[in-house]
C-alpha cells in the first residue's frame, strides 16, 4: 500500500494522508504526540519546531474549492 503525500508548494514538511482504518487505530497516539509538540510550542522549548498546523487555505489558492 502506498500513501498519498501533500507536498507543500512553499517548502514545508510534505503531509501523508492515512487511510481511516489506520487514522483511527493511530489516533490516541497521534493525539498525545501533537498534545505534547503544542505544549512545547507553548513553553517556547520545542528544539525540532516541525509541528505547523495544517490550514488548507495554504494550499488552496481557489477559495471556492473550499
């Protein structure tokens, strides 16, 4: 099986997109790692800074497509 990937049209880590069955097995996991990234975000102490939150205006040029 091959994931799709998002790549970001201005440099960004790319995203993959999981299929649901994987996504909801990998959710608490998921939850508990962006919990902790934001948490370090907020303290000013995240050393890797590789969380950025997903907003599709960034990449969607066409506001009618949302």
């Amino acid at each position: 099986m091959t994931l799709p990937i998002i790549k970001s049209p201005d440099g960004r880590e790319p995203y993959v997109r999981l299929p649901v069955p994987i996504y909801e097995v990998l959710k608490d996991q998921i939850d508990e790692l962006l919990e902790r990234k934001q948490e370090k975000a907020e303290v000013g102490t995240e050393a890797d800074g590789d969380y950025i939150p997903f907003d599709p205006a960034n990449y969607v040029q066409n506001p009618v497509a949302f």
